[in-house]
C-alpha cells in the first residue's frame, strides 16, 4: 500500500511538472528617438512604467525589437530577475538595434545561442535582398529548470520596406529552425514582423508544418486592439504586426495584446495619455 501511494503521488508530481506552463511575449519598445521626445514618448520618459509593467506581467521569457545597447542596459537595471542575449545588428557586436531575448536567469538554463542576418550571407551584418536596414534574428537553446523541458526560442524583426526581404527572411528562419532542431523539441519565434494576419509572410510561418500562431490557436484571447498604435491611442486597428508562433504541439492557453497606456504629465504639466511604446506588448501563456 505505501509503495502505492508513493507512486501516485510520484505520478500527480510528474505530470504537475510536464503540464508547467510558460509565459512568453514580444515587445517592441522602440528605440531611443530623440525626436520623440518633444511629444513625451521619449525613451526615458516611458521606460521606468514600460520595464513596471513587464515586472508585473513577469513573462519568462520574450523576444524585443528596436533595442540599442544602452537601452539593454536600462532594462536590464530595472528587470533585475533577467538575464538576455543578443547583439546589435549594424556589427554583431554593441552597434545598431538588438533583436534580444530576455529570459529569467534564475529558471532557464541558456545551453546554446546564437544570430544570423535576414541577408543572402547571414553570417555577417549586410542588407538583405531590398531590404532598407539591416536585419537579425537572435536565438536561444534553454533548459528548463522547472519542467526539465529543453526548446529553441527565436527572435527578430523584420524589414519595414523589402518585400523580397521579408519573404526570404521568413523562408531563412524556418530553415534555420531545422536545420537547428535535430531533436523534435519545442520551438517558440517572436517578433515585430512587420506585417499582419492577412500578409503571405505570415503564412509562411502560420501554415507551415512546423508552427502556428498563438492568437489564431489560444483557448483564451484578449485582444481589444492591433499590435502597432504608432504612439496614437485613440486609433482602432485589427492589425497584427507583432506575432507569437510555437510549435504545432505546444498548447496555447492564452494570449493578450496588452493596450493599456500610461497617464504622464506633459510639458505644461497636464496630464497626457500616452503609450508606453509604439507598439503594444504581446503575451501568451502555453504549455509543452
């Protein structure tokens, strides 16, 4: 009978483990423009609430865009359970914008990591196709100290002008992804991908046979607004540009575009409202 019970109770802790959920996101958090500042969407302005909020929702890991090297710094003074990787896309070291991924150092494990270009050679830091910046995608091998679980995390964001780019940028990732994954392990790819729900590039990632898209696949969904306000909060849009995509096993929970916004005083000393971003923060909560 005690040998019973042991295992039943060994039993309820396994699959407790096995079903451990995860909450991962993408945010853009725009770069440090120095002419946002006269609107008070400046980057110091909005970050002490912007890094506020991501405490609060204390996702475990996600995927950021727009982020130059000082601005890693700053969140990661302020996000001090954290630990992330990544580098600036003009020369793979500290210059230009960073694709980072923030994870929890206290859970994950970071067993390998790595970038590439959205670029014909995507070894080294050159414009892809007709691609107007440079691009990067940053990625990440974890394990779980949780669950025991390992799985791939892959982050980026994508060319705001390039057709071409983004389509031969989406078709680089997904072979990466393979080439990478020679185990069938989880994979979870987050980014501004400049493009919506009703875009080929989305497709590319939604119908393939490798992922699909939290928003379309969640069992809960809150999503009152699209993922880019462009710092207008009064403006209504159905327009995803910020995607999660998970393997096709991995279950999908919830998932939220969180369009709060953040009450400021502006130069004159009125209060103003204003986003903490350009674009709205995305978050999901699945299970492996």
């Amino acid at each position: 009978m005690k040998k019973t019970i042991l295992f039943v109770l060994s039993l309820f802790m396994t699959l407790a483990i096995n079903a451990q959920g995860l909450t991962v996101g993408t945010y853009n958090v725009r770069n440090n423009n120095k002419g946002d500042y006269k609107n008070y969407d400046g980057w110091d302005q909005r970050r002490k609430a912007m890094c506020e909020e991501i405490n609060f929702v204390f996702p475990d890991l996600f995927g950021s865009q727009e982020v130059n090297h000082q601005q890693v710094i700053d969140m990661l003074a302020a996000l001090p359970d954290y630990a992330y990787l990544g580098v600036g896309r003009e020369d793979g070291k500290e210059d230009g914008e960073y694709s980072p991924i923030f994870y929890k150092k206290d859970r994950f494990v970071l067993l390998n990591s790595g970038h590439f270009w959205l670029a014909e050679d995507p070894t080294k830091p050159v414009l892809g196709w007709d691609a107007a910046c440079k691009r990067i995608c940053t990625w990440g091998y974890f394990k779980d100290k949780v669950s025991k679980r390992k799985f791939y995390f892959f982050n980026t964001h994508m060319d705001h002008i390039g057709v071409v780019a983004r389509r031969e940028g989406a078709k680089l990732i997904m072979q990466k992804m393979k080439e990478l994954m020679k185990t069938n392990e989880p994979v979870i790819l987050t980014g501004d991908f400049n493009v919506d729900q009703h875009d080929e590039i989305y497709t590319i990632f939604s119908n393939s046979d490798l992922l699909k898209d939290c928003y379309a696949n969640a069992k809960y969904r809150f999503a009152p607004n699209g993922s880019f306000n462009d710092f207008k909060t009064e403006v209504y849009t159905d327009s995803r540009i910020d995607h999660i995509f998970v393997s096709k096993a991995v279950k999908v929970m919830r998932y939220a575009i969180l369009n709060d916004t953040d009450w400021r005083a502006g130069a004159d000393g009125k209060l103003v409202r204003h986003s903490l971003s350009d674009h709205y923060p995305v978050f999901a909560k699945i299970e492996f």
